[in-house]
C-alpha cells in the first residue's frame, strides 16, 4: 500500500505492507473514538517526479504489465511527469486539500521477471501483498527525493 500526506506546504509518500482496507479501518475507529470527523471518499492523487529520473522506464513497463487503471504517467513539462493515482482520500472535511491518500496497486507477481529476484521482488515474495509498481513507485520517490536534498545543498 502506498499512503501519501499532503499536508499544506508538504507531501510525503509511504510505502506500508498493511492493506488500504485495514489501515482505513483502524483510522475510523481512531476517529470515531476521538470524536473527530472523518471523511472518506473514492479519489485520484497525483505528484510530480523528474522526467529524467532512472528507472522511470522500468515504471512504465511496470504499468504496461499491470493495465489495472490505479496508476498513470503523463508527462507535465519538459523536466517533469505527472503520476496520477486512484484510490480513497481521508480529511476531516470533504472539500480540504490537506489530508491522507492511500492505494493499493496489485500486479502480477508470481513468476514474472528474472530467474534472480531484485531486492523488490525479495520483499515482493516475503510479504504476499506487495506490488512490484508499489515499490518501484516508492522507490522512485525516494531518489527524487535524494536528488532534490543534494540540489538544495
């Protein structure tokens, strides 16, 4: 599963081997028992990454395996895609555009890639409910990430 944090000056992406369903389920019990109100709702997410990032080749054919319609990659500008993402947001209210975004992108694996399994397959095997495009996604936030913190500096 992959949970995104959109707060108003930030965003931040997880990558959690708990399903989208569970991790809901124990955020409405949270609120119910805060007193808080939450609102959940069917959506689309989106964020950017460099267009020139490795592996946003391997991501595509990633995708093009796995044609669930969760996940899309359209360019944005020259330096930039967009990765759009369907799946549930939370928020305290239903128009706010802080809150908590989470999916779950299942894909084929058993069996499909090389005869030696990649660190992502590894995990992929040990946890049954892990997606190789969930991973490589993360992944490929992480080093955008990396990048962006070595260009500040």
């Amino acid at each position: 599963m992959l949970k995104l944090t959109y707060t108003e000056d930030s965003f931040h992406l997880e990558y959690l081997t708990q399903s989208p369903e569970e991790w809901v389920a124990q955020r409405v019990i949270l609120a119910m028992r805060s007193g808080q109100f939450l609102c959940v709702k069917p959506n689309y997410a989106s964020f950017l990454l460099p267009a020139d990032l490795p592996g946003l080749e391997q991501l595509r054919q990633q995708i093009r395996i796995d044609d669930g319609g969760i996940i899309a990659i359209c360019p944005c500008d020259r330096d930039y895609v967009e990765v759009s993402l369907s799946g549930s947001w939370l928020a305290g209210d239903t128009e706010e555009a802080t809150g908590i975004f989470v999916t779950s992108i299942s894909d084929v694996s058993d069996g499909v890639g090389g005869a030696t399994p990649t660190l992502q397959e590894t995990e992929a095997m040990e946890y049954p409910s892990t997606s190789r495009t969930e991973l490589l996604l993360y992944n490929l936030w992480l080093a955008a990430q990396s990048c962006a913190s070595v260009m500040r500096e």
